[in-house]
C-alpha cells in the first residue's frame, strides 16, 4: 500500500488531541469545520476553467509567469499556507516523495505555491531539501483569481495573536488570508484539467490522484518510479 498524506494528518491531528489544551484543541476544530461548512465551492477552480497569464516569484529571487510554466507543457501547483504550517511540513515532503518523482519522469514541472514573502517562505524548501519548486504568490493575487482564499475567524485570530503575532507578521503579508490547499493541473494552453480544493486543511489530495490526472492528459501508461 502506498503512503497516505491523508494518514500522515490524521496521525498529526491524532497528536494535538493527545497533546493540545482543550480550549486551543475545539478553536482549532471549529474553524476547519466552519470552512467545510461555508466553502463556496462554486467559487473554487474548476475543471474547463482558462487561468489567465499570472507570475510567480521563486524563493530564489527569480520569477516564474504561466507561459515560461507552460513551455514545455502541462504543470501542476499545489497551493500550501505557509513555511511553518505543521501540516504543510508533512504535506509538500509528502509531495517530494510521492509525486514529485512520476511527475519528473514525466517532464511535468511540480511548483508549491504559497502567499508568504520569498525571504521566509525559503524555509520549508531548505529544511526538507525540496527539488520541487516553491514560489511565492504576491498578495494572493492568483489564489484569489482561482476562488481559494480564507480569512481567520475571530478565534482563530485571537489564538494567533496570543502566540505573539498575526498569520500577516509571520507570512509578510499583512493580512489574514491563506490559500486553502489546493492541487491544480493546467494544461499547456492554460486549461484546467484537473483541480481539488480542501477546505479543511488537514485532508488534501494524494499524489496518486495527481499523477492518474497527469497521466490522462497526456495519454501515458503509468509510469513506475522506484521511490
């Protein structure tokens, strides 16, 4: 059986239940609960959809747009909250590991994209020696064009600020606005062809998911990756 990022948060959430105080334990429950309940899914990416020219700031200083993406052919971004999110430090290694690998073989460019300033967002890809690119979305301008973003609640607010800073401090932002995870597959021509948007951000897509979406639009066989 392949791994499952789905398990991996599972196990992390099983943590905090073991090891959280009570009050932090429901806030953190109660804003992942409200943001299934109130996702306006119609909203969210969808298959079919054409994302207009956009670019990206690499954590390395560089700029990545949609048509230097696209040269060679389709891509896939998964879109993450930020370098010190517990959950995207089990997600995008997860990515490295699982997807990463099919998709190199494949030629397909695999980018981790959050709203966080480059400066810091550098962090998550040198801790886990990612080989996947990670790139900044200046003032989620592409994740509010793809429908994604969530702001804090008033708890989840205060809960942030009692640990010393806003979500804006730590991401360079200044505001309280993530992106939700988000996995999307543009074709070369900039079409959607595959896209998965999970409100609660500790269930995100798996990577099999991925490479099948991938391999269909490219008309491949499966390829087998030794990882």
């Amino acid at each position: 059986m392949s791994e499952s990022l789905n398990r991996l948060l599972a196990d992390l959430h099983a943590q905090r239940v073991a090891t959280w105080e009570s009050a932090a334990l429901q806030v953190n429950i109660d804003q992942r609960r409200r943001l299934v309940d109130e996702a306006r899914v119609e909203d969210f990416v969808s298959v079919g959809d054409t994302l207009e020219p956009f670019t990206l700031v690499t954590v390395e200083g560089g700029s990545l747009s949609r048509d230097e993406l696209l040269a060679k052919g389709p891509a896939v971004l998964i879109f993450f909250r930020f370098a010190g999110c517990p959950a995207c430090n089990i997600a995008l290694p997860y990515y490295q590991r699982q997807l990463y690998p099919s998709l190199h073989a494949l030629g397909v460019p695999l980018v981790a994209v959050s709203p966080q300033v480059p400066e810091r967002l550098v962090e998550i890809k040198s801790r886990h020696n990612l080989e996947l690119q990670v790139v900044s979305d200046p003032n989620n301008q592409l994740g509010r064009r793809l429908g994604i973003l969530y702001s804090f609640d008033e708890a989840s607010r205060k809960a942030s600020l009692l640990k010393g800073s806003s979500i804006g401090e730590i991401t360079g932002t200044g505001t309280w606005e993530l992106p939700q995870p988000t996995v999307v597959v543009i074709d070369r021509d900039g079409t959607v062809a595959f896209a998965e948007v999970s409100p609660d951000w500790l269930v995100r897509t798996e990577a099999d998911r991925v490479i099948q979406a991938v391999e269909q639009l490219l008309g491949q066989s499966p390829v087998q990756v030794a990882i």
